[in-house]
C-alpha cells in the first residue's frame, strides 16, 4: 500500500514536510499546497520557498497546481518543470467558497464542457506527467458519471478521488460506492483520499477495497504524524519522538517568521490536529490556544508532554472534533 501526504495549506508546507520526512518518513509522495496559477506566470516568494529543490531534498514531492485556464496551467507548470519536477497534480477539489465562486477547484467540476477542453490543452502540452486530485462533484454525486468519461479520456497519472460533493465540504459520510464505481470504471489508476484518521480506520478501508493499492491522507497524518508507520511497522510514535519532531517545527518556524503572533498562529494550527492523540488534553489545548507569549505556549506545551500520555485508540478524541 503506497501512501500519500495531501496538502494542506498553511500547515504542510516545507518545514513541516522535512521534520515529517525527518521523524517519521514512509510516505510515498508528498504534495504541496496548491499555487494559483495567474496570468504573468510567476510565483510568490512563498510559493517558490516552499518548491526549492533545497528545502525538499529526499521528499517525492508534487507540485500543485489550482487554475480554470489551461495557458494559466502552462505557463506556470514550465517554470516549476525547470525546478525540476517532471509531475504535477491538478487541484479539482479544493471546497472553499471564493475558490469556487471563481469556477476553480470543485467549482470547475460542475463546468463540464470547459474541463474538457481545459484538460486536452494541458495533456496536448505533455510537458510533464499530470495527475488529477478530484471530488465526485459539486451539487450531486450523480455528476461524477459524467466527469468519469471526461477523465477517462485523456492520460491521467493519478486520479485521486475525495469522494464528496463540494457543498459537503468535510462534513457527511464519503461516497462509497462512487468510489467504488471508480474503481470499476477508470481507465486510469484510481487513488482514494479522506476520512481515514487511524489504524483501523485504514485496515477497514484496506479490506474493502483490496483494488485501491495507494490511499492519501491528510487529516488523519496531522492527526497522528506517525500514522504511515504504524500502519506500516504496528508501532505507535513515542512521546520522545513527537516531542523532537515538535521542537523540530517549532525551531525553524521561528528562523523564518519574526514576532511572537506569526509564530504562535503556525503553532496553535499544528496543534489543532495533534492535540487529539494526547489524554486528557482539554485544559493544555486551551493553555495553547490562549498563548500570546512564546513562553507561555512553551510552558503549555512542556506541561502536556510530561503530564499526559500518547492514547493507542484516540478515536473518541478526534470524533468529537471531525466527526
């Protein structure tokens, strides 16, 4: 079973992939927040920080790319080719309101006649592999018949499908059996992504569909980092490890980010996932969260890693945040 990181914006960027890289490895391919292709072509300092071949060094990483406008698509994917990178994922699945207000993302979805043509230009391009993060729709999941047979043409590295309507955004039970009907249907390899946050969760998954032989996750490695190895080797992170791989973030968040409020936001995200494999971990999530001091989020965080224990079965904690 290949593993995949997907992206997560403002959280997965290179600093996190390389402690994760660090720490816990065993992901297959890593891909990197969506850049939003424009007109000129260029990249922000951000963007190009985050591709450098020298802050991803030893990652697989994916490039990604969110646009409605094929020579958008081009322009942009020439200049992350010269990086280097020879595939790059197209973005059809980000749910997010003023993404989908403009027809990019899972907005596009619902424009069936301009993805086809979006999609001929880019893969007549054929300067690098494509492969395509997708969601089944974006009113119903009756739409994805059609986007199969769209898809369905043309040489798709991946289709990674997160079987949800765009108005579900990460709410309501994944579609199951569009997933499957992919599966069945796709003439091109079909990876699946979401709601799968631990062990079990994936074994399941596993025992389902023993045709789906890679799966990307995102929550669940925020979640539970070492995830893919306990997956992979049956042995959970110790606190030892989690807590290196904390101060590894940590540590270079604050050689690249000045003021105490840059560097605790980065923070209080990264521990909005990770606080749920803690026990008892209600009053030290709150201490984070209402640190406007480094030292006072320090001495929250030093407190929880000696008081509290890593939890083997975290369901209840992570259900009661997502579900």
């Amino acid at each position: 079973m290949k593993l995949y990181f997907a992206p997560m914006e403002g959280l997965t960027g290179y600093i996190y992939r390389n402690a994760h890289h660090t720490y816990f490895n065993n992901i297959d391919k890593y891909f990197s927040p969506f850049i939003s292709a424009n007109e000129s072509g260029s990249l922000k300092k951000r963007e190009l920080d985050d591709l450098a071949p020298e802050n991803n060094q030893g990652l697989n990483l994916i490039p990604q790319i969110l646009t409605n406008k094929a020579a958008d698509f081009i322009r942009i994917a020439n200049k992350i080719k010269l990086m280097g990178y020879n595939e790059l994922n197209l973005n059809l699945g980000c749910p997010s309101g003023t993404v989908v207000a403009k027809n990019k993302g899972s907005g596009f979805l619902a424009k069936t006649l301009e993805l086809d043509a979006f999609l001929y230009e880019i893969f007549t391009w054929g300067g690098t592999e494509i492969s395509v993060k997708t969601r089944i729709g974006k009113d119903s999941p009756d739409e994805f018949y059609d986007l199969m047979e769209i898809f369905n043409k043309y040489p798709v590295k991946e289709l990674i499908i997160h079987p949800r309507i765009q108005k579900d955004y990460y709410k309501n039970q994944p579609n199951m059996e569009i997933f499957k009907y992919a599966l069945m249907h796709s003439k091109n390899p079909v990876i699946y992504n979401g709601n799968l946050f631990d062990k079990k969760s994936l074994q399941k998954f596993s025992a389902e569909f023993p045709g789906a032989t890679s799966i990307m996750l995102g929550r669940g490695l925020l979640i539970n980092p070492g995830l893919a190895n306990e997956l992979k080797t049956n042995v959970m992170p110790d606190k030892r490890v989690l807590r290196e791989f904390h101060d590894k973030i940590y540590s270079d968040y604050k050689k690249v980010l000045s003021g105490d409020v840059n560097i605790l936001y980065k923070m209080k995200e990264f521990w909005f996932y990770l606080i749920s494999v803690f026990s008892d971990n209600e009053k030290y999530a709150k201490k984070i969260r209402k640190s406007t001091r480094l030292y006072d989020y320090e001495e929250a965080v030093c407190s929880l890693f000696m008081e509290q224990e890593l939890l083997e079965d975290y369901e209840r904690n992570f259900k009661s945040k997502f579900g």
